[in-house]
C-alpha cells in the first residue's frame, strides 16, 4: 500500500468531485472566510466531543475535569507537534483503509450508492441498540425506576403513602416543576451506591442519563415496556 | 522490543505519514490566501479534535487507575503513551471499529465544511 496515496485518495473519496479540481475554482475566496469556516468547523466538533467525549470522562471525574482535559489536549498537541501529526496520519491510515471495507465503496460508486450503503450500516446499528434494550428490559426498568425515586424524592414530593408512590413512579423527571438537570447528577451518585453490585448497570445509566438526549426517549422506552409487560 | 530494521522502518512510516498529511493540508490550502502559519495552527486544530475524540470514546475501556493515568499523561504532554495505552485497549477489529465510527466523521466533515471551497 503506498502510504500517501491511501490517504489523498480517501479524502478525495469523501469529495464529491476531485479537491484540486474544485481548488481551481475557488480563487475568489478569501484566507478570512476559510478561517472562519475552520472556526466555525472546529466549534461544532468540540461541542460533540465535549458531548460523546464528555460522557465517558464524566463517570470518573466530573465536567469540570473534563474541561481541563479539553485544555490539556490542545496543550498537548502543540507541544507535540510531530506525534500529532503521525497520529492523525495513522489515523486518516486506518481511516483511509476502513472507509473503503465498510462502505464498500470502489472508484465509480455513485453518490446514491454511497449513501444507500451509509443508511444501511445506520439501520442496522439502531437495530444493534434496540436488541439490546429488548434483552434487558427488567434491569433497564429496574435502574430508570431508581434513579426516578431519586429525582422525585429530592424535588420533596410526599411519597410516603402508597398513592404517592404510585404518581411519583409515573412522573417523569423532565415533567416535574422547576426540573433541574443538576438533580440527576445527584441521584446518580446515589444510584451509584445501590449499583455497586452492578456496575455494568450503572455505567449503562450514567451513559443514558449524561447524555441528556437519551432521557426523554429512555422513560417512553420503559413506559412502552411497562404497556407490554 | 523492536529490532533496528522494524525502527527504521516505523520511523520512515512515522515520517512519511507526518509529511504526507503536512503536504495534504499544505495541497488544500497553501493556494487559497492562508499564511504557513494559519494552516498549521489549522493543523494543530484538527490533531487536538482528533486525540481528544480518541480519548473520550475510548475512556470507559480504561479503570480508574489507567483512567488518572491518562489525565496524567495529558498534563505531562506524553501523547505517545497515551495513545499506546488507548490503542492497547482494542483489538485491531475494535481498533478500526472505533475509528470508522468517531475519527471518519470528523474527517469527512471536515473536508465538506472546511476544505471545500463554498462557491466551488
């Protein structure tokens, strides 16, 4: 394989037409206007990865640490200019490399067919998590119902009498009066306690809890569980 | 342990690939009004978006004391051996996995927001 060649022929795979070509017609854009394409590229990447990212590290240290992680890593590239750039080429490699096997993808792949393929390998992942979810439903139920007692509990609502109870594991957590986010980091260290037999569990929790997208989605999962069950 | 010849050999492709990336940013850019300077923080930029993805999908492979390790290794700037640590954690399925899942996105947004001219 001849290493510059993987890379150059994956990015221009991911153009529609060949870079220098379209290089050629782009005489009239100026330095100010790319570099704030970058800027605005390089925002919204960081916004994701402080999410994805974000996620894992929240488990073992909290966001703030995160945060400093984020500078420490930009730090660090710049002080090590020459390992970041064998890395980045080591990983557009891999890149280069898996791109084509995944997609399958030859010279002469229209467009649509690129994209048909992408939208399989995306349906065939979502199928991937719902099994999941279907394998597990009882341990799934058992930790949202946890982690909503802890919620509900700490917003002070009466759940002392058996009534209560019962509303209370029918709220959910985003439906509650003056709803706060920062109450769910709480109740997970507290779930945190009750899982320590379970950590799996619990990292698959904290996983759905932290990434705040999943929540709303998780509780109507559950509810249509509970509708089957 | 590596032998002289695997070392070079690691050594020529380390440099190859620094100078072909270099080159392929230097290809996209160099002709488009941006100093050697702009492109190469534009460089730093995207390693930093890179290694940082790298590490934050791949921490829930590392326990708690590989996990204060990492955050070590980010403040001593030992990215080699962080990587190695992070690389260590999958098997070259995984490896690729990984990277086709979280590293191909960034590369390919990049080029289609960044590296392709709007007006093209």
């Amino acid at each position: 394989m001849v290493v510059g060649g993987g890379i150059i022929s994956c990015m221009e795979k991911w153009s529609p037409q060949p870079i220098i070509k379209k290089e050629q017609t782009a005489s009239v854009e100026t330095a100010e206007q790319i570099r704030s394409r970058h800027i605005k590229w390089l925002k919204g990447v960081k916004d994701k990865a402080l999410m994805y990212g974000g996620t894992a590290i929240m488990k073992a240290s909290g966001w703030a640490n995160f945060l400093l992680l984020l500078k420490s890593a930009e730090s660090a590239v710049k002080g090590n200019f020459e390992q970041s750039l064998a890395y980045v080429g080591a990983g557009a490699l891999v890149v280069g490399t898996n791109y084509a096997m995944r997609f399958g993808i030859k010279k002469g792949v229209s467009p649509e067919k690129k994209e048909e393929i992408r939208e399989e390998e995306d349906r065939r992942e979502a199928q991937k998590m719902n099994n999941r979810y279907e394998k597990e439903p009882k341990r799934v139920k058992g930790i949202v119902n946890s982690v909503r007692w802890e919620i509900v509990k700490k917003e002070g609502t009466d759940y002392e009498t058996k009534d209560a109870r019962k509303e209370v594991s029918r709220t959910r957590p985003d439906q509650l009066e003056n709803f706060d986010e920062s109450v769910v980091d709480r109740s997970v260290s507290a779930v945190m306690e009750r899982f320590d037999e379970d950590p799996e569990a619990a990292r698959e929790f904290l996983r759905l809890v932290s990434l705040k997208i999943s929540y709303r989605e998780k509780f109507e999962r559950e509810e249509k569980l509970e509708k089957v069950g | 342990m590596v032998n002289a010849r695997e070392g070079r050999t690691f050594y020529i492709k380390r440099l190859n690939i620094k100078n072909i990336m270099k080159d392929f940013f230097k290809k996209i850019f160099e002709k488009r009004g941006l100093s050697e300077d702009g492109i190469n923080q534009m460089y730093l930029d995207f390693s930093a978006v890179v290694i940082l993805t790298l590490i934050g999908v791949s921490k829930e492979k590392l326990n708690t004391t590989e996990t204060e390790q990492a955050s070590k290794m980010m403040e001593d700037k030992k990215i080699d051996d962080l990587f190695k640590m992070i690389q260590s954690k999958y098997s070259s399925e995984e490896w690729a996995t990984m990277i086709s899942e979280h590293i191909t996105p960034i590369c390919e947004s990049y080029i289609e927001e960044v590296a392709l001219p709007v007006n093209a």
